[in-house]
C-alpha cells in the first residue's frame, strides 16, 4: 500500500526530504511555495505551518498516514501534539521534547542534570543585566546565548566575534530576556544527525557546516553558508573514535529523554579534551540534510513507518560518497537581505553529480522570488571531497550578481586547515 505522508516546511533541508520520499503520496504545507517541493508532491497548500490547527486540518483534508515536521518553529508551535491528539502519527518531537533545542537554558540545565558527556561550563540568567554583568566580569572567554530560537544568528562569541564589552552591550540592546552564558570552545565544529524512535538510534555521516557569512570564516554568523561530508562516518580531521564519542553522547541524551522521536541532531566542537556539546537541535540541520538524505541508501520511508509502528528502525546505510553544498543568498544577506529579486537558474546546466535544492524562496504565477533567507544551494557528489567540491562550483557558475555564495567551502585548502589545526591541538 502507497503511504501518504504530509511534508511540513518550505526551506532546503524540506526539499531533501521530499526527494528522499519518490515512492509516497506526497502533499506538502508551508508559509513559502517552495518550487523543488512543489514540483514533487501532489498537492502543496500555503499556510502557516506555525499554525497547528491549519496544519491538523490539512493532514486530515489529504487523510495523511503520517507526518513529518521538518523546520524548529513547528515543533517549538506544538504541531506534533495537535496531530497526535488528533490520531495522526508526526515524526518529529513534541513540544515538551523540542525544548532540548527551542530552550537553551533548559538544554544546558537537562545535559547537567543527567550528566550527559560533553556538557560545557555554563550558567543561565533570567535577566539581562545579570548575564552582561557575569559576561564583563569573567575571567575567560565565552559563548553569549539567547535561551530561544534565533536561526543560528544569535550566539556571540567573546575572543572570537566580538570583544566582552561588545557582547555585553549586545546583551543589554537584545531583545531577549534569558540568557545561556558558557565557556567558549576552541576547536573544530561538525554535526552528527541521528533518526530516533522507539528507543532506536541511527546515526548518519558527520557534517561539517560554515557559519559564518564570509569566505575565511569571516563576517556574522548565518543559518549556514554550506557543508561537507566525507564519503565515510568522520570527516578529515577526525577520528572513528572521535565520532563514536559523538554517537555515545547522542545516545546518552535519547535515553535521558522521555520516549524522543523524530532527528536528533548534535552539534559538537572537537577540541583538545574531546567532543563537547554546542547544541543539540530537534530536527534535521539545512544544510546538513542536504549532505545527509542525497547518500542515504536505505529507503527513508521504511524508517518513518517503522518509527510510526513502533518497530525496531532499519540498519542505515549509506553510498560511499563526499558531498559539499554551497547556499547562494541573497545580496546583503545576512544583515540587511534584499527580497523580491527574481530567481533564474538554469536547472538544464546543472551537471551530473548535482542536486540543486530550492529554499527559501517563494513561487509565484510570473516566477519564482527570494525571501530574506537563504534562497538555493547545489550539491555535489564525488569519490572525494575535493571532486564534489569541483562538481558544486561548476553547477553555480552562471549564479548572477544578485547573489552571493562562500566559495571557499569544500576546498582542499580549507579542509586541510581543518586538519592542521586539530593537529595542533591535539599535540
């Protein structure tokens, strides 16, 4: 019997998913039209899918058999308890559950509560004032972290970003009222995203994402510039050990928490004493599931109805290849991005070996237009970094103008500062 599965989000990371899904009845809901969705499922509804009763209604309008919530917001809205108490199984946490990302404090606060390894030093405020103050006075650097969601743009890191009295002005100015202030981490940043469900947990490939808008690792932080896997579990500058490390503290946090289902992901920094946590997200990274979907073997739909049957998950694997994926966003992006801009690309000239992505953009009868956030990414495959680099920035080189992208990710100079600056690290 076919599956109905309804598709909740219009960025890339949903885009992954739907092509992850050829074999399903797929209907899809989100704020935006995203066309890369829109051209794969059999019917696309625009609403918001912040909105649990919307999202509840048109599951039941499409008689969905299952749902998956792709972006923060939806879970962070409650969206998954509206459709369980409705009858209709959601892959994704509930609300209470995605408190592990929506809440930072409450992250931090849960990982020290049951000794999850690779919790950082760190302290929460419920006032302003008091996290500047504590930030002014300590002695070392620090990460400066609204406790809610920011899309990845909200942590300031003194020693790195900003100076200490920046980040305790930023404080002060931000519209926040809790705060996480931890210790700062030096080292290198990957992610390990795991399918969790029924008390299974199945790893995927380690990711490495660029924050920062800038080529050098320059400028403001972004939702991600792009990303590279290896075409192995560990990326370059790790070891299998660095990354069962990874696997071992997401495994701790699943069995911390109360019956988790949904992508667990792990945000780390490998640094000379070890993995250490950056953050854990309750959904699939954008870009990382761009990396990840592309290479997975095994059908991601016998994962989902295994999860909704409360079956023991299917054993993943994955092809062995490198993927890098490069954002194009928009001009000003990510401080003052300009919208409205139509978007051409010539899907005909992308080559073989890559896959282009729609984000954030939004289709219209006369064409298809930017948001303020990311609007496409291309990703290439290879027997190797250096090749899937190679395929990515060929599929981008008739970008126009209006759009900017970090060239530098995936390239074998920059991996290897990877490399080297482990290397260093561990002497």
């Amino acid at each position: 019997m076919t599956e109905t599965v309804l598709l909740v989000g219009g960025g890339g990371r949903e885009h992954a998913i739907a092509r992850a899904l050829p074999d399903v009845e797929l209907y899809a809901c989100a704020s935006n039209r995203n066309p890369g969705i829109d051209r794969l499922a059999d019917g696309f509804e625009t609403l918001d899918e912040t909105d649990p009763d919307a999202v509840v209604a048109y599951a039941e309008d499409v008689a969905a058999d299952l749902v998956v919530v792709g972006p923060e917001a939806p879970l962070a809205a409650g969206v998954v308890d509206a459709l369980e108490d409705a009858g209709i199984y959601a892959f994704g946490p509930r609300e209470a559950q995605a408190r592990i990302e929506t809440d930072k404090a409450f992250q931090r606060e849960f990982m020290a509560e049951h000794d999850i390894p690779g919790t950082p030093e760190f302290a929460t405020f419920e006032d302003a004032e008091a996290a500047a103050t504590f930030v002014e006075e300590h002695d070392g650097d620090v990460a400066v972290k609204p406790a809610g969601l920011t899309g990845g743009k909200g942590v300031r890191v003194t020693g790195d970003q900003v100076t200490k009295d920046e980040a305790a002005s930023y404080v002060r100015g931000a519209d926040y009222d809790e705060w996480v202030v931890e210790e700062r981490l030096v080292g290198e940043e990957f992610t390990v995203q795991a399918f969790v469900a029924n008390g299974d947990v199945q790893p995927t490939p380690a990711v490495q994402d660029h924050k920062r808008a800038y080529e050098g690792d320059e400028g403001p932080n972004t939702g991600g510039m792009g990303s590279y896997t290896a075409a192995a579990y560990e990326l370059p500058f790790m070891t299998r050990d660095d990354y069962r490390e990874a696997v071992d503290v997401v495994e701790a946090t699943v069995d911390a928490l109360d019956d988790y289902r949904g992508i667990l992901y792990g945000q780390f920094m490998l640094t000379a004493e070890g993995v250490k946590v950056v953050e854990f997200n309750a959904r699939f990274g954008d870009p990382e599931a761009m990396n990840t979907l592309p290479v997975l073997e095994s059908d991601l739909i016998d994962v989902l109805t295994a999860a909704r049957d409360g079956a023991d998950l299917p054993d993943l694997e994955f092809y062995e290849r490198a993927t890098v994926c490069k954002y194009a966003v928009p001009a000003g992006y990510p401080t003052e991005p300009e919208a409205g801009a139509e978007v051409t690309v010539d899907e005909e000239s992308v080559p073989e070996d890559a896959i282009l992505f729609y984000a954030s953009v939004d289709a219209r009868e006369d064409g298809i237009y930017t948001t303020t956030s990311r609007s496409f990414a291309v990703v290439g495959l290879g027997d190797t970094i250096s090749e899937a680099e190679q395929v990515a920035e060929d599929a981008l080189a008739g970008v126009d103008e209006g759009f900017r992208i970090r060239h530098d990710i995936g390239k074998p100079e920059l991996v290897q500062s990877r490399i080297d600056h482990v290397e260093e690290l561990r002497r």
